[in-house]
C-alpha cells in the first residue's frame, strides 16, 4: 500500500481542517504587496514557501491570500498532529 494512501486513509481528520484561518503554530502568513507574493513562514526555522500573484501567475490578489492561508492552516495542523 502507498504511503500516502495509507495516512490518509488512516486517520481522517486532516479532511476537517478550517483552511480559513492560518491557526496556531509555528507557521505565518506574511504580506509582502511590493514583491506580489504572500510568504508562508516558519518562525524558529525561517523556512519559507511562497505565493506570488500578478499578470504571470494568473492568479488574483485574493486567490494567493486564500491560498496562503490554506498552506499555512495546514502546516500548523500537522504540525500540531505530530505533536
């Protein structure tokens, strides 16, 4: 069986995480508007992903917020799951 499958199919729970608010963690959504992008980051290690929006992305301003803090709600709860 795939690793993956395996963990999802196991324990159901990541399936309820509100992708609506960033939660509490050690991870953060930061605005950065005169780079376009929107950088989740994790505050002790200051491991970043980012999120870029504008003409070459195709993606708007509010679908790069929704998307960061999705990201973001999601490495806070597995963060916390693993705790």
């Amino acid at each position: 069986m795939n690793a993956s499958t395996r963990n999802t199919a196991a324990d159901p729970s990541l399936r309820r995480v509100d992708c609506t608010t960033p939660g509490k963690g050690p991870w953060r959504v930061i605005p950065r508007p005169e780079r376009r992008c929107y950088i989740v980051e994790h505050r002790r290690t200051k491991s970043r992903h980012v999120i870029y929006y504008g003409t070459r992305t195709e993606r708007t301003i509010e679908d790069a917020e929704v998307h960061s803090t999705a990201l973001c709600a999601v490495l806070n709860a597995l963060k916390a799951k693993r705790s």
